[in-house]
C-alpha cells in the first residue's frame, strides 16, 4: 500500500473485503507502518477496499478500480493463497460535520452514515462511516457528487443497512477544498 503522490509506504489503512452480492464486510486487517497486510479469508468472492484514516489526507478507493463499489474488481480467494492486491491510494478532500436528532438537536452518537456516489442505487455505495462518541464524523473523497444519508443508530448497536432505519438525505459535490456538512437523524 503506498502513496499515488509519492510512492511511500501508507500504514493504518483499513483493508474491508466485501462480498460483492452483499455489500457486508467480512473481515478486516490494517497495515503496518511498510504498507504491508495479511488477512485470511475463507474461499468466496470478494471486493476488496481499502480505507486510509481520513487524518492521512487520503481517500478510500476499491482493489483495481473506483470508489464505488460496482467500479471494484472481483477477487476470486480459493484454495491457494492470494498475493499482490496492493493499490496506490490517491489524496482526497476532507468533508466533516456533526450529526444531530431532528428537533432537540442533541447529538448523536455512532450514527451510521453511508456515503454512496449518483446515479444511486445497487453497487453506488462508497463508504460506510459512524460518527463518534461526539456526534462528530470526517472522511476524505476524492472530487465528485455523493449522497450522504445519515441514519440513526441501530437499536442493537450493530450495523445498519439502508432500508432498514429511517435516513436523511444529503447530496453533495467535493471539489478542491474541504467542506463541513452536518446532519441530523429523525
């Protein structure tokens, strides 16, 4: 894993495979301080994401290809082990805000916010982030229009998935600077 601005190793980057049917991520593993990772994975199929720490400056991308997640290539593990799925990830702008409930606006806190990319629908996912203990949240795009849908939390804390929770929607275009964007949850 390194850098498209420079090509130095990048460490703290989330890998996320997905099942590319399901959009659910199975597993995870993080790189070290040389960019490398190892994670096992039973045999499937897969779409492989890679997700920096937004305080590195730079953006989430999938294995081969986009953001999105229908710009993704598969990755078929089975019996034999699988090497060489690295990526070179590119910088991205900074949108951060504060999630609050509609009304009392109190904040919310580990509200999901799944971020996906127009036209929507199956495959435009691009990420999926929470805000913190705070009601605050960040992460780095490259430019272009996404949709933001804020959601509240899940009443068994566990995961949400669009069209199970109310969600508002916000639609916005990230180009060359960093934006602050808020949202509330009903």
């Amino acid at each position: 894993m390194t850098s498209a601005l420079n090509g130095a190793p990048l460490g703290s980057v989330d890998i996320r495979p997905r099942y590319p049917d399901r959009g659910c991520c199975i597993a995870s593993a993080r790189t070290d301080a040389n960019g490398s990772y190892s994670i096992d994975l039973p045999n499937a199929t897969y779409r492989i994401q890679f997700v920096p720490d937004p305080n590195s400056g730079y953006a989430p991308r999938y294995w081969q290809s986009g953001i999105r997640e229908d710009e993704g290539r598969d990755l078929i593990v089975s019996n034999a082990g699988v090497s060489g799925i690295d990526i070179s990830l590119e910088t991205g702008f900074r949108i951060s805000g504060v999630v609050t409930r509609q009304g009392s606006g109190a904040r919310v806190d580990r509200a999901p916010i799944w971020i996906g990319k127009p036209p929507t629908g199956s495959g435009s996912f691009v990420i999926e982030q929470s805000s913190d203990s705070t009601g605050t949240y960040q992460i780095r795009l490259p430019s272009g229009t996404y949709r933001l849908t804020f959601y509240q939390p899940h009443p068994s804390g566990g995961c949400c998935h669009p069209g199970q929770l109310s969600g508002t929607d916000v639609e916005v275009t990230v180009s060359g600077r960093d934006i602050t964007l808020s949202g509330s949850v009903p």
